[in-house]
C-alpha cells in the first residue's frame, strides 16, 4: 500500500491532507488509543479528520471503529446518568458528516439505532448483520486447543452475554453454562451464581469487553470451586484499565485472549497471560465490500482469509483494483489499497 501525503499535530491542533481528496470513497481507521492520547483524545482526533473531509469535498466518509467508544453508557440506568452512546452518535454524524460506520461488537445491539446512517456491526437477534469476532476466535480455539476443545464448556460471565456465548458453544458443539450476577455499583460485583455443569472440564469465559478484570477474576475463581480443570478468557476488547493487568496476574485465568481491536503492544509486556488476536484482515475485507458495494454479510459467519495467506490475496486484490481508496489512520497518516 502506498502512502500519500498527510498531517496530524496534536499540539498545534490542525489537520492537514497535501493532496485531494474531493469525491474519493474515505475510510478513518479510528483506534480507541490505550496510550496517552486516551480515548476522548482519539474520538476528538476522529471528528476533526472527518469535518476535515466533509469540508474538503470527500464523496462518502465511512469511520471504521473497531471498539466503539462508551458503548456500555447505551441507556439511562440511574438519576442523572448521561446516555454517552448516543451523544457519540450524534458527534459523528450530526457534527463530524460521517456516512457510514464500521465496528466490532457492540455491547449493546441498539446502539445501531442512534443513528441515521448504515451501521455494520454484529447482532445476534433473528435477522442477523453483523461485523463481529466470533469467527476468527472460533478459528483461534479449534487451532490451539486441538482435540482438547472436547472436553471444554462456553461460560458466559453473566445473562446479558448469554445470546453470544451460546452462538460460539452452538458453533462448537460445546455445552454452555452462565453466571448470575449482582452488581452493587459500576465495576463492581456483589454476587455471582453459576448456572451449568463444569465438572472436570477446560472453562471458557466468553465477553465483549474486559475492563478491570474483576468480573472474570471472580468468575474463574466460581469455575475451578464448581470442579472446572482449567479456566480461559476469551473477549473482543481488551480495555485492561487501572488494575486489570494486576488483577489479571493475581486471579486462576490461565490465558486471558482478546483481539487487537484496541492496541495492546503495552498490556502485553506487562502480562505474560495476555493473548492476542488479529482481526485487521475481517475489517480490511469490510472496507473492500463496502467500497465495491459488494455483501459484507459473508463475514458475519466466515474469517475471509487467514494471516498465512493474506499476503497472497493482497497481491491478487491489488491486481484487480483500478481505483484508488484512501485510508486514512487515526496517527493521520493515509494509505491506498
């Protein structure tokens, strides 16, 4: 891929492209940053970029945002709680012009609905469409469980995760248990009851997001008390905030496995139980689609091509590809496909 002639500078706060990018098809690769840009730091930076296009005559400007940013603030659960997923929505659409969305796992399914503009993102309901992670981890399991993958049951940590843990055991052919849980307050869990055998079996935990880590923690710890041999986590954003690589460290999850949706170069030097998946290929095969006006509905069930052979698709696409189609990364920077 070919880079073309971009700027970001945070400091003096602008956004400069050197080149056109008047009735191009744009994509804003936008990463919620895990270093010190913060993740208010990046949605800013992705509005700006965005405004940017939209004033720079840009024909389709499409955000895709692997981990959407306070997706758990989806509702107004409380006095005076903000409903933040929606206040997101309107920034991007109403104050950024963004045309079109692209992420991965939404906590909540109906945040699709506070906004006006195409959304893909996954939905386990009746009529599934959805850009979600489950493929590539159940590619990630079968490859390095083996025969082992057996003798293992799909854990959900609690009823609202329930939909996506039984669709992976359902994939599997594995039994399914879950956990009922109170919470006192936000992060923290006041009681959890585990519903399902795991009696000498490999447990793993399934989830969107993990955040502090203390939902698992105490979930691994319920598991091997209820006879389960070994415990495993495997969720699509690692968020690993404050002391969740502590916490991590300190609990019986063996291996805590989460997709690079959210960078994770410092949590992995951090922790030696942390596992990464890469999932650039499904969302790069969402931006061809798109382009192309072709079905992204394929990735919903399949990973379109392994990191093994990703080298040689790359080189055939290139052939076909005539046209040019800007990407444009959060660090400012755009590439062409």
């Amino acid at each position: 891929m070919a880079s073309s002639n971009s700027a970001l500078k945070i400091f003096s706060g602008n956004v400069t492209f050197h080149e056109s990018v008047r009735e191009a098809d744009v994509y804003i690769v936008a990463t919620a940053s895990s270093d010190e840009t913060g993740t208010n730091g990046a949605l800013m930076e992705l509005c700006i970029m965005a405004h940017t296009l939209r004033i720079a005559s840009a024909r389709r400007i499409t955000a895709v945002v692997p981990h959407f940013p306070y997706a758990r603030q989806d509702k107004k659960d409380k006095s005076r709680a903000p409903i933040t997923a929606k206040l997101v929505a309107n920034m991007l659409v109403r104050g950024a012009g963004i045309d079109h969305v692209i992420t991965m796992d939404l906590h909540a399914s109906q945040i699709q609905g506070f906004f006006d503009i195409p959304v893909d993102n996954r939905d386990l309901g009746e009529n599934e469409k959805a850009l979600y992670a489950e493929p590539t981890m159940l590619q990630y399991l079968r490859e390095t469980m083996g025969q082992e993958i057996r003798n293992a049951v799909i854990v959900s940590p609690d009823a609202g995760g329930a939909k996506r843990a039984s669709s992976m055991a359902a994939a599997l052919d594995l039994d399914f248990a879950l956990f009922h849980k109170e919470r006192k307050k936000a992060n923290e869990i006041a009681r959890m009851v585990l519903v399902g055998n795991v009696e000498g079996k490999t447990a793993i935990l399934i989830d969107d997001m993990a955040d502090t880590c203390g939902t698992l923690a105490l979930a691994a710890k319920h598991l091997l008390s209820g006879g389960a041999k070994t415990v495993l986590a495997l969720v699509t954003h690692g968020i690993l905030s404050g002391p969740a690589l502590k916490v991590l460290g300190e609990s019986q999850i063996e291996k805590l496995i989460v997709t690079n949706s959210i960078p994770q170069r410092a949590h992995r030097e951090g922790c030696a139980r942390l596992r990464e998946i890469d999932v650039s290929h499904v969302l790069a095969e969402a931006v061809r689609r798109s382009h192309y006006g072709e079905s992204v509905s394929a990735l919903f069930h399949v990973v379109p091509f392994t990191p093994a052979t990703r080298l040689d698709y790359a080189q055939s696409a290139d052939e076909a590809v005539k046209a040019k189609v800007p990407i444009m990364l959060n660090n400012g920077q755009v590439v062409n496909v």
